[in-house]
C-alpha cells in the first residue's frame, strides 16, 4: 500500500498505429494537487480518461488504490468512477437540467438520500463555490464561469477522493480565474483529496500546485516543484515556462526553404 | 417542462392513441363481427372450390355462422376437403346442403349453408355429404356453347 | 486507356469499396447499440418517468404534424378515389378505399416519414448535442451509463410512440376521407361505413398495419440514436447526421414496408 492514490506505470497510448503516449510513468500522491502540463495535442486529456477508464491503454498500468483500471470488470469500474470527480473543459452540465438538478444529479443516481437531505448537500457544494443563489437557473442561462463552478460542485458532490480539472481555467477572465484557483485548492484540503489539474497554464497553475508533470513526444520530459522548475535548464521546461517563442517546440511549422518557396511563382 | 405537466399529455395522448386502435379495430374493422365465441367442426367436399379461401365466412341466410378454418386436396377422392368451424350456437341438420356461392357480381367466395329437414344435427367432425361446387366461368361458357350448338342441329 | 485514367478508375473503385464497407461496419456498430439498448433496458422500466418524458417529446408534440397530415391525407384519398371510382359506378366503395389504403400502408408509412422527419431529428442532434458538449463523457465518469440514462428512455419512448401515432394518422384520415365524401360529394353515409367495415378485416388489415408501425418505430427511432451517438462531435458532424437520420429511416420504412407487406399479403 504505497501513499500514492494514482499511478501511472510505462503507459503507452494511442490510435490506429499512432502512438501517443510512449511509456509514460507518474504518481500522484494522496492530498496534493498535481499539474499535468504540456502542449496542445501532447495528450494531457487522454491521461484523466485512462485514469478514469474511458480508455484502455496499449501497454503498462494505470493504477487507482491498488487496482488496475482497465482489468476491472463493468461493475468495479463504476464503483472505482464513483471514487472520482471530474470536471470537463467546457463544464459538460446536463442542459435540459436546472444548476439545482445537475449537482443533484450524482446523488440522486448513487445514492438513495431522501430529497430533504439532497438539498442540504447540494445546498453546501453550490455555496462552496459561491453559486447557492444561482440554483433555479437553467444550465443554458449560465456564463462560462458560472458553469464551470456549478460543473465543480456537481464534480464533488460525492466528495470524491480524486478530482480531475481538464483545461480549468481555458477562456476564463481573471477574476473567475483566480476564483477557481481558489476553489481547486480549498476543495482539496477540504476533502482531504487528490486533485490532478491538465494545464497549460503557467502562471495559475504554479501558484498554487504542489507538483508538476510535463509532457512533450508522449513522454514526461520534466517533473518537479514549480519552484524547481522555474529553475529548470532543460530547454523544453525553460521554453514552456518562461513562455519563449522559439526553442525545441519550433515556430515555424515544417516548409520547405523561404527562398525557394516565395521564387517558385516566379521562376522561368 | 415540469412532471407533472408531462405526464398529463403523455397520459391524454396514450388514451387517444389507443382509442384510435381500438376505434380502427371495431367500427372500421369486424373485430365485433368475427368469431368470438365457440366453435365446432365439421368438413365437406367438394370438386371444385373456385376461389374459397381459409377465413372465408360461412353463411346461412346470409348471416355469417362460421369461418373456413382449412382446405386441403383429399388424394383418395381427388377432391378438395374443407373445414368448416360453425358457432356452437347454430346446430344444422345432417343434410344440410353446402354451397359455393359468390358475394356479389364479382366479389370473393363464400360457403352458404342451406338446412334440410333432417332431425339430427351435425356434431363435431360431421361431414356434410350434399355439397354444390362453385361456379367456374369456362365451364358455363362451353355448356352454353355445346347447349347452343346441339340446338342450332335441331 | 492511358494510365491517368486507368488509376482514376482504380481511385473510383477503391472510394467506393471504402464506402461500402463503411456502410456495412455502421451497420454492424449500429446492431451493437442497438443490443446494448435492449440490453440496458432496466433502468427505463425502473424509473419510468425517463420513458415517459420521451413519448411526450416524440410522441405529444408530434401530434400536430401528424394530425394534420392524416387529415390531408384522408381527404385527398377521398377525392382521388372518388374521381375513379365514380367511372365504375362503384362510387359507394370510397369508404373502402379510404380505409384500407390507409389502414394497410399511408398510415403507418407516412407516419414513420414524418416521425423521422420531426422527431428522429430531434433525437439525433439531441444526442449528437450531448456528445459533442461531453454530457454523455462526464456522465459516464460519475458512473451513469449513458445508454441506460439517455439512449434506452428514448429508444422505449419512440418505439411506444409510433404505433399510436400510426393508429390516430389511420383514424384521422378516415375521418377526413368521410369529411369529403359525405358531406361534400355526396355519398351515403350508411354505405361509406357499412362497406368498410365488411371488408376491413381486424386481422389482415387493422393488426398488421399495427405490426407494421411497431417495426417502424424500432427501425427510425434505432436510426435516429445511432446517427446522434456516432455523429462527429462537431456543428457539421452533427449536422450530416440528422440529415442521414432522414435519409435513412426514409429508405428503412420504405424497404421494410416492402418486405413486410409481400409477407402479409399471402
């Protein structure tokens, strides 16, 4: 029984003949909040449904508690889901349902509390994230913002033990921002839970983290502090973080010589 | 769209639904009309039975007592064997006649039974011996013909 | 031939050997969903308000457009067959005529056309919506199976839609064909409803019209959820598929009516 509530062991992914993940090894420990950071495309998402077992990797373990994700029958996998909160990029709320009803919705489903007691629950998770007014709004009434917090509640109301954050804070103002690096935080040491953040953010994501994943190539290039990594060498890492516009993840997209390609219209 | 409202229209839309069926099943079909009472068997043969089909109607006087429940090519005779399945509330005597008849000019086939005067009545599995096969177009035709052919000699 | 064309030609073939067996891996993707519904079908008949919610949405507010259209319907059978009929001196059989035509073929026909056409695409970009916004993901990650929560509901719903919508379409249209034929033209009352009823039969005509609007649901509303879940998660994506929704279940109802009726009829 190790401290670590996730781990990743020489995870290998992909799609017809593609690899995307190319033996790729983390953990997570219990209580802290991981980052998982890379570029667009580098597979970060495709990490949370592994763990999650919407997909089944090609090689090597994905592991929660001591059991292996993708060897659990249907039955064991839903109760290993029920262990899990995720929130999804866009927020995902069910739309034909009202805020009241989405955060209900996990109750109702798993549980068979009495309505007097789903209220008082969904009363607390809407006013952890400051959302207890808003509760007869339709979800389609909803700002960006709004639903991503109203999807977070909805995310914890079964005080799950890990909470997965895909793209938390994409298209946020800074307000909301901040909000939800708040949220993500208190929530977490409020539930005593494990929170793994898919990130590109630099500056939210490292300020309030305790550890940090970098992917590059479908393999973790760097791992560390955001301390130790604002400090890193490591040309992919310096680039990333310090937001450089050329490096090893080049900027010109592959073409053949500038020269040539401008004189080819031209040439006799 | 709350529950309750829901479940008005789909609880007034299920009804007339199936008041439509039940509407189709009676007043335009002949749900009402068709045998839904007990019935018996009895069997007849005939040389000829033109166009009768299973599910034909069996009528006397006009009124529908039965249905053709099978017909089937008798090897021995070489004639057609029909079954018949009479409502259990009509009893017809033992020589009761079995004819081929058609409903109107040109519509479909149907067995009318006219009774005779026998005092026993026909049980389950009877046969009716005096049977009257139906009438096929080409045959009257070349009666006519011969008919007239023999006359224009004399 | 020169080789330009020799290799257009092989590109044509090869195209079209892809789609084929493009057609033939959807349908078997869209028998798989289709067993998975039937076969996640407890949680509809624990939780029937789930069923229930689907025939109002398919089923209720269908019901204008198929109103309607029976009406429509009816009347014009009434005048087309009248117009004929009338040359025969057979005038009176219009009943009849109104009657089996739609009893036997329009009604659980141009019923199943108009469902896929109003309430198949409602389904698919319903689905195909919930697709693409991750609402079927993230349900499947807090442990709800999305074909038992959201697909199976709407396959019941739709499947115990049809046949009573088909059923009113038949009545409706008879109604309207008595409209037009008695009032109107001008033929008997008594003898519009009494032939009918001597030659629609309950068993040949009546229950097999019913049989055949229960295939039908099955087939538009199974068409409907296949396209919706397979759609590409994108406005396009879900785009094609409602029209393929249409296109489709048209070519289903139409293919299966054929099969049907050349069994019925024997």
């Amino acid at each position: 029984m190790t401290d670590n509530i996730v781990e990743i062991d020489n995870l290998s992914f992909g799609y017809k003949g593609r690899l995307l993940h190319k033996g790729i090894n983390m953990s997570f420990p219990r209580g802290k909040i991981v980052a998982i950071m890379g570029g667009s495309g580098s597979g970060k998402t495709t990490i949370l449904r592994l763990i999650g077992g919407q997909l089944k990797p090609v090689k090597g373990e994905v592991r929660v508690g001591d059991k292996v994700v993708h060897e659990q029958g249907r039955n064991d996998l839903q109760k290993l889901r029920r262990k899990m909160g995720m929130l999804f990029q866009m927020g995902a709320l069910f739309t034909d349902l009202s805020v009241y009803e989405n955060v209900a919705f996990p109750m109702r489903e798993h549980t068979s509390l009495p309505e007097t007691m789903i209220r008082d629950l969904v009363m607390m998770k809407l006013n952890a994230v400051g959302l207890r007014g808003a509760r007869d709004l339709m979800a389609t009434e909803l700002s960006g913002g709004m639903a991503r917090r109203v999807a977070l509640a909805r995310a914890v109301a079964l005080d799950p033990e890990i909470i997965m954050y895909d793209e938390p804070f994409a298209g946020l103002d800074p307000i909301s921002m901040g909000v939800i690096c708040n949220l993500i935080r208190n929530l977490n040491d409020a539930l005593g839970a494990t929170s793994l953040v898919v990130t590109h953010d630099v500056k939210e994501a490292f300020s309030f983290v305790d550890y940090v994943y970098f992917i590059a190539d479908g393999v973790v290039v760097a791992e560390g502090t955001p301390a130790e990594l604002r400090e890193s060498t490591l040309p992919f890492v310096h680039q990333f973080v310090h937001g450089e516009v050329d490096g090893p993840v080049p900027f010109h997209y592959a073409a053949p010589d500038y020269r040539r390609d401008m004189l080819r219209g031209h040439d006799v | 769209m709350d529950r309750t409202k829901i479940d008005l229209w789909v609880g007034i839309f299920a009804a007339i639904g199936v008041a439509a069926l039940l509407g189709l099943a009676m007043k335009v079909g002949n749900l009402t009309t068709s045998n839904i009472g007990e019935t018996y068997t009895v069997t007849a043969a005939f040389q000829n039975i033109g166009g009768l089909k299973p599910r034909s109607p069996v009528k006397s006087a006009g009124v529908v007592v039965g249905r053709i429940d099978a017909i089937q090519f008798d090897s021995a005779t070489y004639e057609a064997k029909v079954t018949l399945k009479l409502d259990k509330r009509y009893l017809f005597p033992k020589d009761t006649f079995a004819n081929i008849y058609t409903a109107g000019l040109l519509g479909e086939q149907y067995i009318g039974l006219e009774p005779g005067g026998d005092e026993e009545y026909l049980r389950e599995n009877d046969k009716i011996m005096q049977t009257q096969d139906a009438v096929v177009l080409e045959k009257m035709i070349s009666q006519f013909l011969y008919s007239k052919a023999t006359e224009t000699k004399e | 031939m020169s080789d330009g064309m020799v290799s257009k030609l092989k590109s044509a073939l090869q195209n079209f050997g892809h789609r084929l067996i493009d057609q033939f891996w959807r349908l078997g993707s869209a028998s798989r969903l289709f067993g998975y519904t039937l076969a996640s079908s407890g949680e509809s008949l624990r939780r029937p308000f789930l069923v229930i919610r689907e025939i109002y949405f398919t089923g209720v507010l269908s019901l204008i457009i198929i109103l309607v259209s029976a009406f429509f319907v009816g009347m014009v059978l009434a005048l087309q067959g009248y117009n004929t009929l009338q040359k025969y001196g057979s005038s009176e059989a219009i009943g009849v005529l109104v009657a089996l035509s739609l009893v036997r073929e329009l009604g659980p026909v141009v019923t199943a056309l108009l469902f896929a056409g109003r309430a198949g695409t409602a389904i698919t970009a319903e689905i195909g919506l919930m697709k693409a916004t991750e609402q079927l993901s993230a349900m499947e990650m807090m442990a709800v199976s999305p074909i038992a929560r959201v697909i199976a509901p709407r396959f019941w719903g739709g499947v115990i839609s049809m046949p009573l919508l088909a059923s009113l379409f038949s009545m409706v249209g008879i109604l309207g064909g008595y409209l037009v034929a008695v009032p109107l033209i001008g033929v008997d009352g008594g003898a519009f409803w009494s032939q009918m009823q001597a030659s629609v039969d309950f068993r040949e005509d009546v229950m097999n019209g019913f049989i055949k609007s229960c295939v039908f649901g099955v087939a538009c509303t199974m068409i409907a959820l296949f396209e919706g879940y397979d759609a590409p998660p994108t406005a396009e994506g879900v785009s094609r598929a409602t029209t393929r929704t249409v296109v489709n279940s048209s070519l289903a109802v139409l293919g299966l009516d054929f099969v049907m009726t050349s069994f019925m009829i024997s």
